[in-house]
C-alpha cells in the first residue's frame, strides 16, 4: 500500500526533521565534486538499477545512513554488490560522498529525499537483497510515535521490495521502539522472523555513530532481522 493519502498527496508527517547541522568544508567539497556521479534524484518513477550501477549485481537499500561510514565499510567489504543508501542529512550525504572518494568505491549510490517516497515510486517490487536501517530516529514521545519509520503500512512497503530469500535488518538501542517494531514486523504480511524475537548481534555490521552514543548511555542495542515469507 503506498502511503499517499486520499487526495493523492505524500504523508506530510514526515519520519526525520532536518536538523541545521552545517556541512564541514570537505563534505561541502565532496558534495560538490561528486554528488553529479553518485547521487540519483528523486523522480516518480522506478529505478532501472543494472542501467544505474552498470551490472546486474544484487542491491541492498539503506534508509537513513547517516554519516555513512558503516555503509561505506560494508559497501568496501562486499564490491560483488551493490548498495543504495537513502537520506535527507545534507552533511552526512557529504560525508558518505568523501568516503566514497577515500575508499575508491563504486558500489554505492544515493537518494537524497525521503526513504518513504523513494519507496513508494522509485524502488521496482521484488528488487533487493536487502534493506538496512540502523538506530532509526527513535520518537520516545508517545505523541512522537506517529512519526516512528518502522511501522505498517510502510513495513508493507519494504516487504514488497524484497526479493525471495531477501532480509531486513533493522538495529536500535531504544527499547520501547525495539519492541514496537518487533510488533509492527511481526504483523507485517510478507515478513517472517529469522530468530524466535531479536536477533544475535550480526558480527559483519559495523558500529555507527549512533550505536556509540546509545551504549555511552547504557541503552542495550536490539537487532531484528527479518525474512520474506512465501505467499
Ligand atoms: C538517528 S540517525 C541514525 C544514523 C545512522 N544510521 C547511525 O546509526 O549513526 C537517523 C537518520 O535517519 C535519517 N532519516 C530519518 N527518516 C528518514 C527518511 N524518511 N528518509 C531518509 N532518511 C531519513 C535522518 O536524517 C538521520 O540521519
């Protein structure tokens, strides 16, 4: 279901408020130089990704990166793939950017625009190997949960992206969201649990800079990782 309202507009609660952080001058370089190359715009359509990456390699979508360094080790460890990370944060789109430079990487693209109406029209049904979101915004706020990414019907959405065999693999330190999401994927049609409730820690993710400031608080970090089920 894509989640347009009835009069055909996206959702106006949005799941991210973009936060003022300034890019730092080689993020503002990296952007420049490089966002021609690596960056898709957001159209209504849906991506042809072997014309995109160049190779029919398997794609893996990443809602949310962040400053994307966990994504540029994962892309750097895994060149037989391909990944297409997916954010609003001006910054750290700037820092994946430089890390893409740094690292030689040429597996990796992204979409600067909102991962739910990137969903809704540009991923092709039954295209990924993957989907990743790592310590989504957690929303505490009771009146805040609305605005929470984990949750149908978009998770129905996600589900619909996956090939057969194909996982999600969502991680958080918040956990109030752990469970709710672990409810929302649960009753998510298409989606099946890999473990009885979370999962074990996945030793090949990398840390982010989120997972750091969660553990410095003593949040307990959760993993749920998903399967698609047949119908
Ligand atoms: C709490 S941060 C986590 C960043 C990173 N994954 C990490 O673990 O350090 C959540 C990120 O998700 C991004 N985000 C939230 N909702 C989004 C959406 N609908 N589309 C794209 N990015 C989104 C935010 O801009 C923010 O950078």
């Amino acid at each position: 279901m894509l989640p347009l309202s009835t009069d055909g507009a996206f959702r106006e609660i949005k799941s991210y408020v973009l936060r003022a952080g300034r890019s730092t001058a080689a993020q503002e370089r990296a952007y420049a130089a490089l966002s021609e190359k690596f960056i898709l715009p957001f159209t209504p359509d849906p991506i042809n990704f072997s014309a995109v990456f160049g190779n029919t390699r398997p794609v893996t979508a990443e809602i949310g990166f962040g400053m994307g360094i966990a994504t540029a080790i994962i892309a750097g460890a895994n060149p037989g793939k391909n990944y297409l990370g997916i954010e609003v944060h001006r910054p750290g789109i700037g820092r994946l950017l430089w890390e893409i430079e740094r690292r030689s990487l040429t597996n990796i693209r992204i979409i600067e625009h909102d991962a739910v109406e990137v969903f809704a029209r540009m991923i092709p049904n039954g295209s990924l190997e993957g989907i990743h979101i790592f310590f989504p915004d957690p929303w505490p706020k009771k009146r805040h949960h609305k605005r929470r990414l984990i949750k149908r019907p978009f998770t129905e959405t996600l589900a619909q992206k996956l090939k057969d065999g194909a996982y999600l693999y969502m991680v958080t330190d918040w956990e109030d969201y752990a469970l709710w999401a672990l409810a929302e994927l649960c009753a998510t049609s298409g989606l099946s649990n890999t473990y009885q409730d979370f999962a074990p820690p996945q030793s090949w993710r990398p840390e982010t800079k989120f997972e750091r400031k969660g553990l410095a608080k003593n949040h307990v970090v959760r993993e749920l990782l998903f399967t698609t089920k047949d119908m």
